[in-house]
C-alpha cells in the first residue's frame, strides 16, 4: 500500500466531509488502513442499498453510539443524505461520505448538508506518495494505485475506460449515445492540455457544440478532467481567454490517445511531462487545502507560462536537459507585468540554478520535493 498525503483522521477531527475522486484512487483502501474504527455502509453492495433505500432510518437505528460513519459511494442515493443532516446536528456524528462522482448530488436535489459537510478530493498519486519513484515509468503506466509501474497497465486502463462508459455514464444515464461520448474521449485525449476551442472540438467528435458542453459537464461531474482558466491580469500584453483542459490521469490520456511508449526528451514526453507537472500541482493545491487558483497565461502575442499558482507563482515546464534564454522568454514576457512573487522552469536540467533576473531552474525530482515540503509557492 502508499503512503497516501491525505490524512483523512486529520480532516474528520472537526467536521464532516465528502470524499470524492475517481473510482481506482484508492478512496476504500485508504479508509479501511485509516479508519479501522469506522462504520462503513457500501453502496455499492446491492444488500446494503436496497436496505436503505427501503428504509433510511436504519442508518440511525444501528449506527447509535457510533462517532464516525463512513457511507461509500453516497452519490448512489442522494436521499439518504437528509438522514445524515440530521444525525450531524442531532447526534454530532462524524460523517465521510465518499463518492466517484458529484453530478448526482448536485443536480438531483440534495443539499450537500447546507455547509455542514466540506469537501475533500482524492487524486491519482503523486510522486511523493511513490517510494523512488520513476518519473518513465509514471508516464507510461498509470498514476492509479493498483497499477502504477505494472507491466498489465494498457489491459487494466482499456477495462478501467470501459467499465467508466458502462457503469458511470450508461448507468446512471448520464448521456444517451454513448458511442459518441466514446469519441469524445478520444478527441479531448488528443487534445489533452491544448486550450478547449468548443467550435473545432465540436467538429472533430461530429456533435453540436451545445451537446460538447455537455459532455465537459459530465467529464467535470464524474471527476475524469479538470479546466486551467486562463490568468487575465497582465495589462501590457492582452491574454488569451480560452481555458485549457487535463485529463485526471496520464494513463488514461495515453490509451485514449493510443500512444505509443514515451521515451525520454521525445516529442511525446513534452506533452506528458507537463500534464505531469499539471497534476502535482493541482493535488498539492488540494491536499494542502489553499485557496489559490492553478492558472495558466498566454499572451496574444504567443508568450506563455504553463502554469501560474496564484500571484505567487509562475512555472515554466521544458522536456530539456539544458534550459536557455528561449525557454524564458514567456516567464521574462510575464515579470515585466510585475504580479507574480517567484518564476521557476521546471525541467531535466542536472543542477538547480538562478539566473542573472531572479529566474529559479530546479531539475524536476527537485521541484516536487520542494513542493511537497512548502518550500515553494
């Protein structure tokens, strides 16, 4: 098992919480090493939903007496969550209300517990959560605990995208063409990381562009991808306002995309590497519960800075082993507006070094450390 970031022991001390993550991150493996004490009732289990779906009120007939429970999968029976209000004020239960997609909550009338309930994210892994991690072999297999590193990952993703079409999309009848969803996936993986041009998409996967949107709200929803806004504060150089869009996990991106393997420096690991850099910052955004936004900027003018983390940070990403003057060029475009605090390039390089206008070069095993022990941002 990995050491996972997220202390959920730590989370639960004050308040109730919604989990929610992607199925294959590992929320129940976490749970079951962390919180051996808990209640669970598993959704999932056709018994134990067909019990209280019957009848809610047992979850307060044989819970009484219990601190924490734990309702797996909640987004299975929303209704069950007036019940869980009511324990949380009558009782002061602590509840971790766990579940691989949020759409059916929000939009099938439930309250998310009028505040009562914060939420809390679980994310592929990252690499300080993987003992010596290889970042090759990260990007050539899956960030998904049960297959990381593992020779059987291309089998595991091609039966992970199939049971996600068949049992979160098809089951819970989120889209009736399931065959053009299908496409879609394939069009947004080959996109992966480029900004979303909604009426190019819409001609690439043969929908309208109405039914695309909707098909970014299921992504959304379902947790499988996540948007970059644009950042619009320069004034000197106008910004592009077109978002940018990732997929939760590089595995799932290069099955899609039916990638080849990724080597070292090649043209593939570009794209790659910075879709990895993308996910450690967002889970690090998240695990350490911050309220700055990840951002990315271009210029009309074609500067651009891969990722900006508030206005304290802007980070350049290069797949190179030796970074010059014209890796900089976006990260000087941007200084000149003076709203970013550090400017780091994050690349292969062998050494972290500064140059002569303040600009930090860190090798990349270097910049996640240091991103993961707060020393940067």
């Amino acid at each position: 098992m990995f050491s996972r970031i997220l202390n959920l022991r730590e989370l639960l001390k004050k308040r109730s919480f919604f989990l929610f993550g992607p199925r294959g991150t590992g929320k129940s493996t976490l749970i079951d090493a962390t919180l051996p004490e808990a209640r669970i009732y598993d959704l999932l289990d056709p018994v134990v939903f067909e019990r209280l779906v019957r009848s809610p009120g047992l979850l307060s007939e044989e819970s009484a007496g219990e601190q924490l429970i734990v309702i797996d999968e909640v987004q299975k029976l929303p209704s069950i969550l007036d019940e869980v209000q009511r324990l949380i004020t009558k009782r002061k239960v602590r509840f971790l209300l766990t579940g691989s997609s949020a759409r059916k909550i929000r939009r099938g009338g439930a309250n998310l517990l009028a505040g009562r309930a914060f939420e809390a994210s679980l994310f592929p892994l990252v690499s300080n959560e993987i003992p010596e991690f290889n970042l090759l072999s990260y990007l050539n297999t899956t960030g998904l605990p049960e297959f990381y590193g593992d020779s059987l990952a291309e089998e595991y993703l091609q039966a992970y995208v199939g049971t996600y079409l068949k049992e979160e999309i098809q089951a819970e009848a989120l889209t009736r063409n399931l065959p053009g969803f299908s496409r879609f996936l394939e069009v947004i993986a080959l996109s992966n990381g480029q900004e979303i041009n909604y009426a190019s998409l819409a001609s690439d996967c043969g929908i309208p562009v109405r039914t695309l949107q909707g098909y970014f709200s299921i992504l959304n929803d379902t947790l499988l991808g996540f948007e970059v806004p644009p950042f619009l504060k320069t004034i000197k150089r106008k910004a592009i306002t077109r978002s940018k869009y990732f997929l939760f996990d590089v595995g799932v991106v290069n099955h899609l995309a039916r990638r080849g393997k990724i080597a070292l420096k090649s043209e593939l690991f570009g794209s790659a590497f910075e879709h990895f850099i993308a996910l450690e910052l967002r889970a690090w955004l998240s695990y350490t519960r911050r309220n700055d936004e990840l951002r990315y900027w271009r210029s009309t003018s074609q500067f651009e800075v891969d990722y900006i983390i508030g206005t304290k940070l802007a980070i350049e990403v290069k797949g190179t082993d030796l970074v010059t003057d014209k890796h900089l060029r976006g990260l000087r475009a941007l200084a000149e507006e003076g709203l970013i605090e550090q400017y780091v390039v994050v690349s292969l390089d062998a050494n972290k070094r500064i140059t002569d206008d303040g600009i930090l070069i860190l090798p990349w095993k270097i910049f996640c450390r240091e991103l993961w022990e707060n020393k940067i941002g």
